[in-house]
C-alpha cells in the first residue's frame, strides 16, 4: 500500500540499487505513483532473482563511468541504495557519484544483529578473518558462494548453502546445500546436528529472513564467526522500508 511519495513531486525518476528483500519491497511499494517512475536495479548474481514490481535493469554499470552515464542518461533524480550491508563497492560507488551529481541519496541499512544471552560470538573484520579464525571444526558456512575462495585452502569439512550452485576455487571437503531463505530454526538445528556442523560462519547481515542458524547455535551452544559489515560512507541512512518511502517523501514534495 503506498505510499508517502507522492504530493508536488520534485524527483520524478528514481532509481533502487536492489538485491535484497527491503529493495523489492521499496520497489513494490513505489510503482504505480503518478508522476514517479521507479527502475531497479539487480547486479546479476543470481540466475533466477526474485524481481520486483515495476522496470528492472540487471548488470553492473561498469563502475563510476558507468554508473554516472548511466544515472546521466536515464535522468535519474533520486537514488535509494537498498543493496546488501556488504555490498560496499556499489553503496561507494552511488554516494561518490551522487555526491557529485547533486542527487538525493539514501541507503537503506537494516539493523545489524545483536549479541543475546546464550551467544558464543567471535567477531572479524572480513571473511579473509573468519577463515584464520577457523581451527580444525566442521563448519556451516552461510557467508556467501562468493566468499568460498577465502576458505579454499583449508582442508576443513564444510557444509555450505547457496542460491546458486558453488564454482571454484572453493574448499575440496565440501557439501553443499542448494536453499535460500526464509528459514526456520527447526530446520537449521536439524541441518546442524544431521552435519555435526561445530561453528557457524556468516556475515552480520541483519533482518528476519537468516536469522533462524543464529538461534539454532545459540540452542545447540555453537561458536559463530561473525562477520562485521564493512562500513559506510558518510551518507544519509534509513533502516526501514518504511523510512525509506518517508525519505523519498521528503525529497519528492
Ligand atoms: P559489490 O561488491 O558492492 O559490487 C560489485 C559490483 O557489482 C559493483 O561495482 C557493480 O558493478 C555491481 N553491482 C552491485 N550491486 C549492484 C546493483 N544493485 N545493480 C547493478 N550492479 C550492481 O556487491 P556484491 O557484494 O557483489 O553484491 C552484488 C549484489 O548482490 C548486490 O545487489 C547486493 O545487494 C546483493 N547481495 C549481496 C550479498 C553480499 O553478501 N555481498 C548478499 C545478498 C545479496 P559495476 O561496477 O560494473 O557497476
């Protein structure tokens, strides 16, 4: 149901740098809007994406260059920066360029998750961290089929899920799962105990939909590596899409 951006709109063309449940949602709450017109845009990554409502563009830009020409040409006034807490080469890309363009810009950061009673956190700056961390466990890696090479050297049994399948280089002692969220805490303590997985991997990506494995470990009293987010550029911040409709309220009228 939308929407606050509405009114005597400003910003007529606005662009969402997607790729997470908050940018399809934003998306799916903006088309429609008389005089706004929304695209998203998906970097690819996934063969089958979950795409929003309303125009969609898939592909990098073709960095600074190509995001200006690009945001140039398709007369973008506004951007919203909904990608993922560690996407940090797009969300610098975007706040550099807007920045010089003069374009309104947010990003759009769910909270990162908290540390509860019970939890066994070990937190690392990057994923390169997490795999000297490691000792001899069976780990359950959930960082990412792209972040597999940080562990290709090390002789570990891991257990992995992805979207997509895993492509090298990858770890040679490696079972993969073929799943993507939502998932439930019943199924994560089940997949835990049926692997005998003794530490969990994972980025501090925040929000409902991954949050079940950290409830799992904290049940089965499970050490996790903890990826902290890369940080972020010196940029307005919303931590909902419902602020972020509110923002783009803000700048429209
Ligand atoms: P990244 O490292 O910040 O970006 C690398 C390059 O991918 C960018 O320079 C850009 O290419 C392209 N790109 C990234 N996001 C894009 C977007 N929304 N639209 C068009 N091009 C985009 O990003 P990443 O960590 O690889 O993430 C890629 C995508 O997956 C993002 O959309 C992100 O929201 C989503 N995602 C990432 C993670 C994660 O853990 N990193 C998890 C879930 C979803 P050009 O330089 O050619 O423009």
């Amino acid at each position: 149901m939308p929407v606050a951006c509405a009114g005597d709109l400003r910003v007529t063309a606005v662009l969402i740098l997607g790729g997470t449940g908050e940018g399809r949602r934003l998306a799916d709450q903006c088309v429609g809007l008389s005089g706004i017109s929304v695209v998203s845009s998906l970097a690819g990554r996934v063969r089958s994406p979950k795409v929003p409502q309303g125009e969609v563009r898939i592909g990098g830009f073709g960095g600074e260059t190509g995001f200006r020409d690009w945001v140039i040409g398709h007369g973008i006034d506004a951007v919203v920066d909904a990608t993922h807490p560690f996407a940090s080469v797009m969300t610098g890309t975007a706040a550099k360029v807007t920045g010089e363009l003069g374009i309104p810009f947010v990003v759009l950061r769910r909270p990162g998750w908290a540390e509860q009673p019970g939890d066994r956190w070990h937190w690392v700056d990057s994923v390169a961290a997490a795999a000297e961390a490691l000792g001899d466990e069976t780990a359950f890696l959930t960082t990412g089929r792209e972040e597999l090479k940080a562990f290709a050297h090390l002789p570990n049994r891991f257990v992995v899920r992805s979207v997509d399948p895993p492509e090298p280089p990858m770890p040679s002692n490696l079972y993969t799962v073929l799943d993507r969220g939502p998932f439930t805490v019943e199924g994560e303590r089940r997949l835990m105990r049926e692997h005998a997985i003794e530490v969990l991997v994972t980025k501090d990506s925040g929000g409902d939909m991954t949050s079940a494995k950290l409830q799992a470990a904290r049940e089965l009293r499970l050490p996790v590596i903890m990826v902290r987010r890369p940080p972020l550029p010196d940029v307005e911040t919303v931590d909902s899409v419902a602020a972020a409709v509110r923002w783009l309220g803000t700048v429209a009228g």
